[in-house]
C-alpha cells in the first residue's frame, strides 16, 4: 500500500468489519482513534529503544521533556508495546493495549480519552472485534517515510468526511461542506494580497466552533499556498469531546505543533480570553439556546459592558448565532495594529430577528454603526447536511478598503450551485469550483450586476417612532394631565417605521398629519432598530399564468389520466 489512495481505502475498508455491531454512525468513534494511534505508533517506532533505555535509567521527576526531545514531537510513548507487539497475544490484546495507550503523553491520552477509547475497546473486545482490529490497523504503514505530515492529514480530513456523510444524522453538527469552507475561505483573503506577500508574517486563525478543525486545516492551507513563507497558527474551541478529539488529532498528525484547539464552552470557558487573531471564521450551530450559559452571559455583558464580548446585547434565547459574532469581533486586532477580518455563516433569523430596541437589533446596530459589516452573500439553499433553510455568509472587517467604508454589499448567490447526484441527508446542492469563482468575483468586483447591490449603512436603519391622538371626554374635549398637557388614547395609540435617511418631522408631516389632525410623536418612546431584509431586495415578480392557460392545462391532464386508465382496463 505504497499511494494515499491505497492506504485511505485500506482503512476505510476496516469499517465494513464493523458491521452488525456498530452503527453506521458509529463506525467513526472506531476508525479514527486507533487511525490516530497507529500513526503515531509509526512515527514514535524509530524512537521506541531509545525511549525505553532513557525511562529506565533516568532519574530526574520529569522526564517529558528529555523524551520530547529524544522523539523530535511534543508526543512520546513509554508503554514496550507496539502495534506489533500487540499482535503478539490474542488473548491479552486488551490489558496490553490498554497499557500501550497510558504510554503515553499526557496530551495524546487526553485525545483519546476524549474519544472515549476505553468504552470503544470494551465494545470491540465483546463483539471479538477487537484483535481482528488491531491486526489489520498493524499491516498499515503510516510512516513519515511512507506518508508526510500534510498527506497524512489530507487523508484523516478525508476519513472524517466519509464519517461524516455516512452518518447524515449528526453530519450537520460538526461538518461544513468542504465547498463552502473554500468560498469562506477565499472571501476572507480576497482582498488581502499585498498583506500575505509579507515574508515571515505569523497570522493566527480562530474559529470558536470549530468542530473537527475543517475551517482552521482549509485557512491555514489556502494561506500556505499563497505564500509559503507566512507561518499560520490555528486556534479553535470546541464542545462536543469526541469533536475536539478528531480536531486535536487532525493538528497533530498536521505536525501544528503551536496549535490551540481547547475543549470547552467558548461562551463560558473563553479558552482564548487575550488572544486576538488575524482571519476568524465559523459555521455556528443554527438555533441552539444558550440557556444553559445565560447567567454566565448576562453577568459578563452587565458588568464588563464592552469591554467585555456581550456589551451589544443578548439575542433572545432560543439563538445564541449572534453571541458567537460578539465573541469573534472582541477578538480582532485593533486596527492599528493591522485589524482582523471575520466569514460566519448564519441562517436567515440573524438578519432581521427582533424588533428596535432588542437584542438582535442592538446587536445589528452596534456592528453597522461601527462599519464592521462588509458584505453578506446569500447562499443556494439545500447545501447542508441537516438543513435545506436558506443560509448567508458574513463578512466584517475593522480594517475596510476606502471603497467599502460605510458601505454593505448584498450579493445575491441563491442560483450560483449545481445538483447532486446524489443527495446527502439535506444536502442535494453543491458549489463548484465556478460557481465559488462566481461568488468572489461578485464579491469584489467594481462593475454593475443583477446579483449584488451596494448600500449604505444608514439603509439597513429606521426610527420606530409612536403616534398618539388625544383622549377626549364624554364632552368632545380633549383631556389634559397635571402638566396641561394632553392625555393619549392607549386604543387609537400606532407605530411607524421611518427609514434613517429620512427626516421624521417631514415624514409625519407628509403620511400622518393630513389622516389624523391633532396626533403627535411621543418622542419618548422613539427607537432606532437595524435589520437587512435581504429577499426582499432580490425579489423579483413573477406574473401569475392566466385562467384560460391554466383550465387548458387541467383538461391536457385529465385527457393523459383518461386515456391512461382505459389503456388500463383493457
């Protein structure tokens, strides 16, 4: 099994093993740790003598460092098994194992603890699994000699994806397609060329969510490829713990030995709480409440204000999409120093949830008013794994070029896909290579199109403004409080929406007064809101077909179902 094809299919196939047993769906929780553990089997190999001499004959407490050295890695394995060895007694397999994996480093057990390993190899050992597995995963040759770093880590990626889109119930919850990570990830750099021509720059990429790390491994990659003289370092927080595992394995199987991926909550347990970064990029969960860290949450905003991620404001409580953007824009470099630039994916609800005066829209107003809002591109629908809804990418930037400042560009790129052939879960669309190319240029470019529109901040903003009429009593007079001033009606009590850019004296003037002489503006109560009704300024009408084409139609059909079932008949 000399290619990556060859080994990648090689592992794959070790799953149909599992069969009966496992689930579909759990055939990742198998595969990937013990795909993990023979790579770095393979790797320590040439280290093992050497580790074991020093385990034996060193006496100082704290031996970790000097085997860090002694392997070249920040990962080592003092256990006198191997792969190898282990073959050796079928009926120990699992004391023996179990013995190779406390071996080793305090960070690689860790992974696998996460993995939760042990329950894995129980299960396997009780469906007598678990030797046929070890002895298949010790024919394959997974040395640097045999297959580099960044190979090695092209195919754990290709490993978690098949996982992934095997098990399309769960797929959604960790896994971006592959196609719209490169769209995020081009938009993201789009701009930035004289920036990454910098030669030894160190840029750090964040995602808060990051999953099984495919955003950091594509930024990090695509950066490279750009210059290869640009050190990138990703940084990434994750939830679920089998997640985080496959994410931490992914870098360090990537040789990412600077690499910050942290188990956790990023709402709660911030991992990076002075940290700024670069590139920042993200696909949330859509809809998830965050009841669970909603004292945490309010406490912070209340007391740190903005200086702390929450100062905008919290969205309702069923979404927490927009908590996730206020944690990445506390994270940006200042400007300054250079700025940062932000791509997360939303569904539609962050765009125009919440009236003036919530949370939403104070959020919406504190990110335009700042000029953070660069562009949102409207995606083709069904491209995700376990939702077909209607989803946008967002751009932000604290460091915008002179063209975009104080502008927002809607680019309208529901059309921009190709089918599936064959669907997978919720995802029956795809972006091609042209179709993403599309996308940017559209982004970017200078010359009219029907699909994008550029407007000013102010457009996205309106004053809700509160018309009362007065209160007469039963003798036609209107009624006045202590102040003498006149009382209003809570019944005949209306609200309007007057757009930013237009003054609302003039505006009560002209679509109130001449309906409802005597009504006022309760400038109390008067509201600024922010929100990007983004369908509505691509719509396009469609005119309605004619009665007459429509009757003929059904009369076409009813023939077809006529003739069809006396041909049935017969």
């Amino acid at each position: 099994m000399s290619s990556f094809s060859d080994k990648a299919n090689f592992i794959w196939s070790v799953a149909d093993l599992l069969r009966g047993d496992f689930k579909q769906s759990e055939y990742g929780r198998v595969i990937l740790p013990f795909t993990v553990l023979r790579r770095f089997d393979c790797v320590l190999a040439p280290h093992k003598d050497r580790i074991l001499e020093i385990n034996k004959t060193l006496t100082v407490t704290n031996k970790a460092p000097v085997f860090k050295r002694c392997t070249g890695y920040d990962y080592y394995n003092i256990s006198k098994f191997s792969f190898e060895k282990l073959r050796d007694d079928s009926n120990a397999v699992e004391t023996n194992l179990r013995d190779y994996i406390s071996g080793f480093s305090d960070d690689i057990r860790a992974i696998l603890d996460n993995f939760e390993i042990g329950i894995t190899i129980k299960r396997l050992k009780k469906a007598n699994l678990l030797y046929l597995i070890v002895q298949k995963f010790a024919e394959l040759d997974l040395d640097e000699k045999s297959i580099d770093n960044l190979t090695m880590g092209y195919m754990f990626e290709d490993l978690i994806r098949k996982f992934s889109e095997k098990s399309n119930e769960t797929a959604g919850e960790h896994f971006t397609p592959r196609e719209v990570i490169e769209l995020m990830v081009d938009l993201l750099l789009e701009e930035d060329g004289d920036i990454l021509n910098t030669e030894g720059k160190v840029i750090k990429v964040y995602d808060p969510a990051c999953g099984t790390g495919g955003m950091l491994t594509a930024a990090q990659k695509k950066l490279q490829e750009y210059n290869g003289k640009i050190k990138v370092i990703p940084f990434g927080q994750e939830l679920n713990p089998e997640t985080y595992a496959i994410c931490k394995s992914d870098m360090s199987i990537k040789g990412n030995s600077q690499a910050g991926i942290v188990l956790g909550n990023s709402f709660s347990e911030d991992g990076f709480k002075d940290e700024k970064f670069d590139y920042m990029l993200s696909n949330p969960p859509f809809g998830v409440e965050w009841k669970k860290v909603q004292s945490f949450i309010l406490d912070e905003a209340e007391k740190q204000g903005f200086n702390g991620r929450f100062g905008a404001g919290t969205p309702r409580i069923s979404d927490g999409s927009l908590l996730f953007l206020q944690n990445m824009i506390s994270k940006m470099i200042p400007q300054k120093d250079g700025g940062s630039r932000i791509a997360i994916v939303f569904n539609g609800s962050p765009l125009f949830t919440g009236d003036a005066g919530s949370g939403e829209s104070e959020i919406r107003k504190w990110i335009i008013e700042n000029d953070f809002l660069e562009a949102v591109i409207g995606l083709p629908d069904q491209l995700f794994y376990n939702t077909g809804i209607a989803t946008y990418i967002w751009i932000l930037s604290n460091r915008k070029s002179d063209r975009r400042k104080g502008k927002i560009r809607l680019v309208n790129g529901v059309s921009f896909f190709e089918k599936m052939r064959k669907s997978l879960g919720n995802k029956r669309n795809e972006i091609s290579d042209k179709s993403r190319n599309a996308l940017v240029n559209l982004y970017s470019m200078h010359e009219p199109d029907e699909n994008y529109i550029d407007f000013d901040n102010s457009d996205f903003g309106y004053k809700k403004i509160t018309i009362d009429r007065p209160l007469y009593d039963k003798d036609g007079k209107p009624e006045l409080d202590k102040k003498g001033n006149k009382k209003p009606n809570a019944e005949l009590r209306d609200i309007e929406t007057v757009p930013l850019k237009e003054d609302v004296n003039e505006y009560f003037k002209r679509e109130v007064l001449p309906y409802v002489p005597g009504a006022w503006i309760d400038e109390s109560k008067t509201k600024t809101g922010y929100e990007i009704p983004f369908t509505r300024h691509f719509y396009k009408f469609v005119p309605l077909r004619s009665s007459q084409e429509i009757m003929k139609e059904i009369e076409c059909l009813k023939k077809d179902i006529d003739e069809a079932f006396q041909e049935l008949i017969k």
